[in-house]
C-alpha cells in the first residue's frame, strides 16, 4: 500500500514538473528565449498633428507588444514646432528604447526632423541621405540693422583733440534688445543643446544646424558625433544595434535585437482622418461649404439637408482650424466674410454685404495660418478658386433677387390688373364679367354689351373696376 502511495506522488511530481521541463528543453534547444518584435513606424512629409497623433499611437503599441525597439523611419523637410515637441515629448517617454532612421536612400530630416532624430535613444541614416537645416522657420528673413556698437570711421589726427575738449566722456552704447526671431532662435538651440546632451551627441553641431541651417550627410554626421550608425536597410540596422547599451528611464538596458520580426505599424483611419482635416485648404473649404448649407436652409426652410451638411462641415471646419497654429486676425475676417454672405442672402444691400464679405474672406484666408511651413500655408490658388465660386454664386444670387422683383404677379389684385375681362351681363354701370378663369362682379363709368372685352383696371374689394381696353 505504501509503495503505490509513493508512486502515485512522483507520478503528480512529474506531471507538474513537465511543462517547465518542456520549457527548459526549448530554450536550451534555442539557445535563448523567444524575442520580442521590432516595430517599425514611419514618418514621412510634413510634421503636424497627424504626424504627433501618430507617433503616440505608435508609441502606445510598441509598449503594449513589449517591442525590444521602436524604429521610427523619417523622411521629412519639417513641420509645426507644436507637433514636433509633442513627438519629442513621446519619445523621450517612451518605455522602449526608439531608434530615430533617416530612410531611405533620397530621405532627408530637416528642420524638425533633426529634433526629432536628436531625441531618439540611437540615431541612424542611410546612405544618400542627409539631415540638418534646423533653423525654425518662424525666424524669418529679416534683415538686420547696423550695430550702433560696430565699427566706426577712423578719427582724424589733430581733429579729434579738439572735437572733444571739453566735451564729456562718452557713454558706451547699448546693446540692442533682442527681437522674436532672436529669442525663438535661443529657445530652439536650448533645446536641441539639451536633446543633445541628453543623448550624448554633439550639441556644437546641433546649434549651428539651428543658427546657421548646417546640413551634413551620413559620413559627415557619423564623423562629427551626430549619429551612430549607417545601415543601408532595417535589416543590417537591427544587426548592427544588436548588443548595444542604452539608458531608458535612468535605466540601462542591453539591446537584443538579432534575427527578431518587424512589425510595420500603418497610420490608422483616424490619423488619415487628421491628416486630412489638418490642412487649412480643406478646413477653409469645408467652412465655405457650410455656409452655403446654411444659406440654402435658411433660404428654403425645411429642406433640412443642406442645413445637416452645412452645420456638419463648419462643425470639421473649425475642428481643423483648431489644431493649426492660427493668425487670429485672418481668423476673424474669415468668420466675418462668412457673415456678410449669410446676410446677404437675407438683406436687400444690392451685393455690398456679399461682395464686402468675398473680399474680407480672401484677405482673412491670406493670413489665416501663422506659420511658414509651404505644407500649412493656404494655397493662393484655392483662395482664388474659393473668391471666383463666391462671386458667380454671389451674381446669382442678386439675378435672382431682381428676377423676382420684376416678376409679374401670380396671384391677388396684382394678378387682375391690367387683365382682360369678358362681359357676361351688364345693367346700370355694374354687371358680371369673367376674368382668371372665374365670374367677378364689375362696375364701370359705361354701359357695355355682353361679350364685350374690357381691362380690368384695379380691384375693390371683391368687385372689378373695368376701363375699355
């Protein structure tokens, strides 16, 4: 009995025993355990809300599959300085380790992409490829005045002893206060000096990309301490970071990065959605849209569907100005025009409002964006586009107007006026006539005949005042 006791446990032993035994027989056959994937992300073209909307969402999956890396591929000529911080931001917050990829061969990261390659834990290009021009693009090209402090003509020996007895000492002249495109310069360098810092790269370099829009190429940025690795594809990149060292959230970690899956991570529909709404071109388009829903509703009440649409694409509109950097200015002139229009169809200004309201429009959409990037600027050619259909659907409108002014009545004493009557019967001035289809009593200063045919010269009451025709 106490033999088969012994037996029954060391059979539960092992049963509970095998699936770690199991376990330890694979990873001894593997020789490590299974990996975690690589996810690979790419940036490319203007950097803006969608790109931010994008980058956290990239960010959030690569946590949620526990990624070894986060490989976000960029090929940008720049963006918003808003969107840019909030990648930064993304990355630096990241739990797994990002490696920044300027990809591939003819890509470039300029301006904002340069930040954001100086963030990332291991910065890497391709060959053909180059990055820099980190100057925002805020800092216009104003040019600057003489200092009052530069150099000055040479005295003449024997003038300049005489010019100043007597006179009092000179005080030194101040230095000029600095302008907005200075302070934007100083902040844009503090921070990139501190990304560079952060990562241990070269932060000389990465000011004169900010002051002087230096660019280099990938042997040029691995020379100079800008990147650390060139690799022609994601493949040879994943090999070549393999064993590194990097510090994720003041901890260091050990890359294992060797023969793991990439999972490419496309932009999801509502980051194309964003992507869509964050131009301004389609933003004024769809607030020029919803106007005229509005005009139409207002114009045929109860129509209901241009009332729906119209209130929907203002609604998209405002949504996709909102997330734009915006001259509030050009703002108010745009809602101003947008104003006048609707009133126009509504007050008898003979086109003063509408044609007021085209031009505040147009010159609202000029300066409606507060930036440089060509990306985010309004298009001149949709601003024309925009004007012309306004004014035609303006012409239109007052043609309309006077049409319906100038019409010939329909209906009521109008109608009667000036029509033809014919006598039915007659007797002492007054009689009964038919006019429009129905039998009228009639009077008139003569006695006529029936069948006779009169005009009916105006309506009192319910009685026709007939005049011979």
């Amino acid at each position: 009995m106490c033999r088969h006791l012994s037996v029954r446990r060391l059979f539960f032993a092992l049963l509970i025993a095998l699936p770690a035994l199991a376990g330890a027989i694979a990873q001894q056959r593997g020789g490590e355990a299974p990996q975690h994937p690589a996810v690979l992300a790419g940036i490319t073209g203007a950097i803006g809300p969608a790109a931010a909307h994008y980058v956290q969402n990239v960010v959030d999956e690569a946590r949620g599959r526990q990624a070894e890396v986060l490989i976000l591929q960029l090929d940008t000529p720049g963006g918003l300085l808003s969107s840019t911080r909030e990648i930064v931001q993304a990355i630096l917050a990241s739990p797994v380790p990002v490696i920044g990829y300027v990809a591939p061969g003819g890509a470039h990261a300029a301006s904002a992409g340069t930040y954001i390659l100086y963030a990332t834990s291991i910065a890497a290009m391709a060959p053909g490829t180059n990055i820099g021009a980190a100057t925002p693009v805020q800092i216009g090209g104003t040019p600057s005045l003489p200092s009052p402090t530069g150099p000055q003509p040479a005295p003449v020996p024997g003038k300049e002893k005489n010019k100043n007895k007597g006179a009092e000492p000179a005080k030194p002249a101040q230095a000029p206060l600095p302008t907005v495109e200075t302070k934007a310069a100083n902040d844009a360098v503090a921070w990139i000096r501190s990304l560079a810092e952060l990562r241990g790269r070269n932060a000389d370099w990465a000011e004169k990309a900010v002051r002087e829009a230096a660019t280099l190429n990938p042997r040029q940025a691995l020379a100079q301490h800008v990147i650390e690795l060139i690799a022609p594809d994601v493949t040879e990149l994943l090999r070549a970071v393999d064993g590194r060292k990097v510090v994720i959230n003041g901890e260091e970690r050990t890359l294992h990065t060797v023969g793991i899956a990439v999972v490419r991570i496309e932009p999801g529909f509502m980051t194309k959605v964003l992507g869509t709404l964050a131009n301004p071109n389609v933003a004024l388009i769809l607030m020029l849209i919803g106007t005229y829903g509005l005009i139409f509703e207002l114009m045929s009440p109860g129509a209901v569907a241009p009332g729906v649409i119209g209130a929907i694409c203002l609604v998209l509109g405002l949504y996709s100005l909102s997330e734009l950097p915006l001259d509030y200015a050009g703002l108010a002139l745009v809602m101003l025009g947008m104003g006048f229009m609707l009133a126009e169809a509504f007050v008898p200004s003979f086109g003063i409002l509408g044609f007021g309201g085209i031009a505040a429009f147009v010159i609202g959409a000029a300066m409606l964006v507060n930036t440089d990037t060509p990306e985010f600027r309004v298009s001149y050619s949709v601003i024309i586009t925009m004007a012309t259909v306004s004014a035609v659907f303006l012409i239109l409108l007052m043609g309309y107007v006077w049409r319906s002014q100038h019409r010939k009545a329909v209906s009521g004493a109008e109608e009667l006026t000036g029509s033809e009557a014919i006598v039915l019967s007659w007797e002492n001035g007054e009689g009964y006539v038919w006019a429009q289809g129905e039998r009228w009593h009639a009077r008139g200063e003569k006695n006529y005949a029936a069948g006779q045919r009169l005009k009916v010269e105006k309506l009192d009451g319910l009685t026709l005042v007939l005049g011979s025709k």
